[in-house]
C-alpha cells in the first residue's frame, strides 16, 4: 500500500499586515489549499514611521507575533521571533529588505542546507536616495542567493536579473490590489446617492481633484499643494480632496484649515475611498506612485504624475496619455498645473485617459496575483523537493 505523504508547508514572513494585502492573502491560501500546500502567514507590526499610515489590520487564521525594532540612527532594524513557527517548513518567503534580521539568520540556514527561502520584494530600493549604501550592496549578495524569487511585477524581474539570479526561478507576480471590491462598490453609487455626498462636503463643483495614499516626503505634498494654488486661480471652482495619514499630514490640514476649497478627511480604505473617486475628475500625485495607480484604473479616474526617479515598480503599469500622465519636468509647477487644467477642461481627452484606464483595470487584479504567486510556490517548492530526492531517485510526492 502507497504510504500517505507529507504535504508542503510554505511560509510567508511579513513585518507587518497593511490592510491592502488581506485580499491577496486570503486567496493565496485558497490556491494553496486547492494545490494541496499548506499555507502560513506571519507577521509582526510596523515601526514608528509605518504605524502613522494607521493602516495595519489582524487576520485571525494567520500567526501574529511581536516584533522586536531597534533604532540605528535614522533607522529601524526588525528581529522577528518566529523560528518556532517555520519549524519542518519547505520554502520561507520573506520580503527583500536589509532591515529584517531574520533574513541574515535564514540565509545562513539555507548556505547550510537546512532550508529554503525566497525573496519577495522589489529587486532593488526604488528610493534609493533614502537607501543605505551597504544596506543594498549586502541586500544584491543575498538576493543572488536565495532560492527563489518572487519579483513585484516585470520591471523588478529585470532588475533581478540584473543582479545575476537565474530568470528560471524568478516568478513576477504582477503587484495588485482587491480591485473587484472597489469596482462592485461603485456600481452601488447612484446620481442622486453621489449628488448628496458632494453636498455633505460642501462641494458644488465637478471640477474636483483626488489624493489618496500615505503622507510622506517622497510624495511632495507641498509641490502638489503649490500646483493646486495655481490651478484655482484658472479654475476659479477647483476643489481639491486629500485623503491618507502620515508623517506630512499636517502639511495637508494647515492648508485645508486656509483654503475652503481643500477637504482634508483623514485615511479612507478599501470601499471607503470608492464615492471619493467618483465625484473626482482627475488623480493628483506627482510624488512617488504606487499601488494607488490600481484605484485609478478600476474606478476610471486618470492619474497625472511627474518623472520622479523613485517611482515604485506598479509605475510600469503607466502608459503616458493613454491610462494617465507623466510629465517629463518633475519640478516645474507651472507645467503639472497647466497640464491638470487642460485635462479639467478638455473632456474628451479626460473620457480617452478613462477609457485606458477600464482597460488597464481588466489586466492587473488581485486574483491574477494571487495565481502567479501559488504558480511559483508550487515550482519552487517542487524544484526544491526534486533537488532532495535526486540523491535516492525518489518519485514525485504531489502534483501542481
């Protein structure tokens, strides 16, 4: 009689849970389960400049521990106490980061044999201007070392490669967000429904502009805030919304505090930002872009940002005046503003940049994420358990 075999344990080791990530965990552990892998989620919570997005939530099926965070200057480093719950696991993914400790004890356990670990994350740190120079030279060493490689999307899977990894093991998972919820919740919006939460803010115009995301330096808030100024002197009824939190946000609300026309509402997620888009014609972040541009093409409200050098990866997804707007000059006002103000007034150019953006919608969601991402653990998993069993020929033990 065939005896019954042990199925593989995979592990994902997150620092911290940001609320966008639930959907995409959720299904992963449904594909997992369907492949006959079982799935651990661990994660501890952010450090002080994290917490102040306030956008952390708990997941009662996954394991939450504590994380221990140390300040080295300016910056944190993490220890995350988790050796316990990665016991007789196949494949420990762990984000590419050199603040994680445990990845220096990990990949000393896999350079001796005793496990496998993968890496997760960008490829490089697209803001470098903020990186630790001996942080990313450690960070490329250990990156051509691991196991396997989950890359955010195509453009982080060549930077991998530039680093020398095997494009064979690298699996671009295509970053994503739940956008189905936010196109499902939009649907559920009437004329008259949105008609009376403009009213509630105080807004009359259709001219509205929209900030959604975290409120740090990298996004240039007072560049914006400056832009904005000078589109209300041409558009006399310009209004601009801002929602988020962070280390900038008081930027935001002395300025909302100032200008009736600027509505500062604190951080909305999920569904709770779908009306705020609604009412609004144009995005407005010329600082760094991230997964916000996902919200922009599921409820059709074009983004226009500038040629910063720090863009996340998601930035790929941009194509110039067909989904949204880069301009070239990142730090020329006059121009962004000139450009919002066309795009205010010029609709059938604004209906052209929505309609990329419906289509751009259809090709980056959550459930193609969540695929990729089972895809690969089911090859790395299964490369790793041929590479042990190629000493005694032993047969193949499940089936992707």
């Amino acid at each position: 009689m065939r005896q019954n075999k042990k199925r593989p344990r995979v592990a994902i080791v997150y620092k911290s849970l940001p609320q966008y990530r639930r959907r995409f965990y959720e299904l992963l552990k449904m594909r997992l389960e369907l492949y006959g892998i079982d799935f651990v989620l661990i994660y501890g919570q952010p450090g002080a400049s994290e917490a102040s997005k306030r956008d952390s939530i708990h997941l009662p099926w996954a394991e939450k521990i504590e994380n221990k965070i140390y300040r080295l200057g300016s910056r944190e480093l993490y220890w995350q106490p988790c050796l316990r719950l990665l016991e007789g696991t196949d494949l420990v993914i762990v984000e590419q980061a050199s603040k994680l400790m445990l990845n220096y004890l990990l990949m000393l356990q896999s350079l001796m044999g005793m496990r496998k670990i993968a890496f997760w994350g960008h490829g490089r740190n697209f803001q470098d201007h903020n990186a630790s120079w001996l942080g990313e030279k450690v960070k490329a060493w250990m990156s051509r070392h691991v196991h396997w490689w989950f890359s955010y999307n195509e453009l982080s899977a060549e930077v991998v490669k530039g680093l020398g990894f095997p494009a064979e093991r690298i699996t671009a998972v295509q970053n994503a967000i739940d956008t189905r919820q936010l196109v499902q919740e939009k649907d559920s919006w009437t004329p008259e429904r949105l008609a009376a939460f403009k009213h509630a803010m105080g807004i009359a115009s259709d001219n509205i502009g929209l900030y959604t995301g975290g409120m740090y330096p990298e996004k240039r808030l007072p560049f914006l805030l400056g832009a904005c100024e000078r589109i209300r002197k041409q558009v006399p009824d310009f209004q601009m919304i801002f929602i988020g939190a962070g280390v900038e946000d008081a930027v935001v609300k002395e300025a909302a505090a100032r200008h009736d026309w600027i509505h500062y509402v604190g951080p909305k997620f999920e569904t709770e930002k779908v009306p705020y888009f609604l009412i609004s014609k144009l995005f407005l972040m010329p600082g760094l872009v991230g997964l916000a541009i996902l919200d922009t093409f599921a409820l059709g409200v074009p983004l226009v940002t500038t040629h910063v050098r720090y863009h996340s990866p998601e930035i790929e997804y941009l194509r110039n005046h067909e989904n949204g707007v880069m301009l070239e000059q990142p730090d020329d006002a006059e121009a962004y503003a000139a450009k919002v103000i066309e795009l205010l007034t010029d609709e059938q150019s604004r209906k052209r940049l929505q309609e990329g953006c419906i289509r751009a919608g259809l090709t980056y969601t959550i459930e193609e994420m969540a695929e990729r991402f089972a895809q690969g653990i089911c090859r790395a998993v299964e490369e790793a358990r041929d590479n042990r069993r190629a000493a005694d020929g032993g047969e193949r033990i499940w089936q992707s």
